[in-house]
C-alpha cells in the first residue's frame, strides 16, 4: 500500500509540469479592477491678459507658475483581451482597457514676476479625475504550478482629464474670493497616456481567476481653458489657460477575471 501511495505521489508530481504547459491559453478574456497609490507634484501655469486701461498702464500679461502637491489617487476599471492559443513558454496577449482614476483637488502657489506690482501671486485648486484608455501588449510566463501564472505589459492610449470647480484665488495683492476662473470652472482636454505594469495570476476555477500587479502610468503635459474673470469689480481678462506638465502615477491593483 505505501509503495502503490509512493508511486502515485511520485507520478502527480511528474505530471504536474506536463499538466500546466499542456493548460490551453486563456483565448478571449474580461476582468475588471480597482485599486489606489499616488501621484508626483506637477509643474503649472496659469496664463492670460487682464485688460488694464493705458492710465493704468495697459494690458498685465499673465504667467504664473507653481507646482501642485503629490497626493494619493484611486481607480476602477474594466479589460477585455485576447491570449493567443498555443502552449509555450511565453503567452502574448492584445487587450484593451479603461479606467476612472480620481486624483481628487490638487492645490498649488502661483507666483507671476512682474515691475508693475511688487508681488503678484495666486492661490489655486483643481479638482481633478481623468478617464484612461488604453491598448495593451501583456506577456504571461506559465510555471510549473497550474493556476498560477505572473506576467508583465505595457501600452499606449489617451486620457480625457477633467477639472470640475477649480478655483484661482489672487492673495497678494489680495482680492478675497475672488475666483479668477468664475466665468467657467470647469474644463476638460485630451492627452497623451502609457503605462507598464507587473503582476501575478491565481486561478479560482475552471474560468475565474484573481490578479494583483503593480502599474506606473504615465499622463502626458496638458492645457486646460478657463472662463475670463466676470466681476464688476475687477478688469476684464482674456480666458485663462492653465497648464499642466506630465505626471507620473504609482498604482497597486487588484482584480477578478473570467476565460471564455
């Protein structure tokens, strides 16, 4: 009995290697996912013309920079891929992914040198998300161990980033709340965005399979309009244009997935 139990614990063994390469590659798949992490401080302007009358010196040309706060962020999304259908030692896989990342309100100091005021200098906020596209190239290594199979990707898409209320405070000379941007808070534009990422996949069934990875994303430069400053007591400006350098993302991610 105990060398019939020997033999057959030997054979499993064995055939536990052959089991896994011989596992048939996932071919259509969906999943969705969520997860949080952070964001670097950004490089920022705030550019435009209040329109000063010639007794008071003319047009004040505008271009105040700071750099807003790191902060921390959270996202949830959705893939839908496609793993090619032959066993071997490397497994590629096209997909396609969206997700909501929320940064939340970045906030930054503004200063604009200029001769005709001794300083010149904004308090700003930018409530902030962005919806994330993108087309990914995913290679999964399988092991030895059915079920569980790391991978790395990367890809390429766009973001549309939103900035709903923001708000540009003049706090030398102060001007109270005065929001700069009153005639129109909020704004959205395209840019450019890539990512790389790392993880691990365990299998919960025959089609079911939990995944963790981490991700870098990457969001590049982009310019937002603002509407002029409307106050009847304040000169009238041109629109404000607020522009915002690439910004990196640090991102840890969990998520559930289903073959087909």
């Amino acid at each position: 009995m105990r060398f019939k139990l020997t033999l057959a614990i030997i054979a499993s063994l064995v055939a536990a290697p052959a089991v896994a390469a011989d596992k048939p590659a996932r071919g259509v798949y969906v999943g969705v996912f969520g997860g949080g992490g952070s964001s670097t401080a950004t490089d920022v302007s705030q550019l435009g013309t209040a329109f000063f009358p010639e007794a008071s010196g003319g047009p004040l040309a505008v271009n105040a920079t700071g750099r807003t706060g790191s902060g921390g962020v959270g996202f949830v999304g959705g893939q839908v891929g496609y793993e090619m259908s032959y066993p071997s030692l490397v497994l590629p896989a096209f997909e396609i992914e969206g997700f909501y990342l929320d940064t939340g309100t970045r906030r930054a100091a503004l200063n604009n040198p200029t001769n005709r005021l001794p300083e010149h200098t904004f308090d700003a906020t930018y409530p902030m998300n962005s919806a994330v596209f993108l087309a990914n190239m995913v290679l999964s290594f399988p092991t030895s161990y059915p079920g569980v199979t790391p991978y790395i990707g990367g890809g390429i898409g766009g973001a549309l980033v939103s900035i709903d209320g923001a708000k540009s405070l003049q706090t030398n000379p102060s001007e109270g709340n005065l929001n700069h941007f009153n005639s129109g808070p909020d704004s959205s534009a395209w840019t450019f965005a890539a990512q790389i990422k790392a993880g691990l996949r365990v299998a919960i069934g025959s089609n079911a399979y939990l995944f963790g990875e981490y991700r870098y994303l990457y969001l590049g430069a982009v310019d937002q309009t603002f509407g002029p400053t409307a106050f009847d007591t304040h000169v009238p400006t041109s629109a404000w244009t607020v522009r915002f350098d690439g910004t990196s993302h640090h991102l840890a991610t969990a998520g559930i997935g289903f073959d087909f």
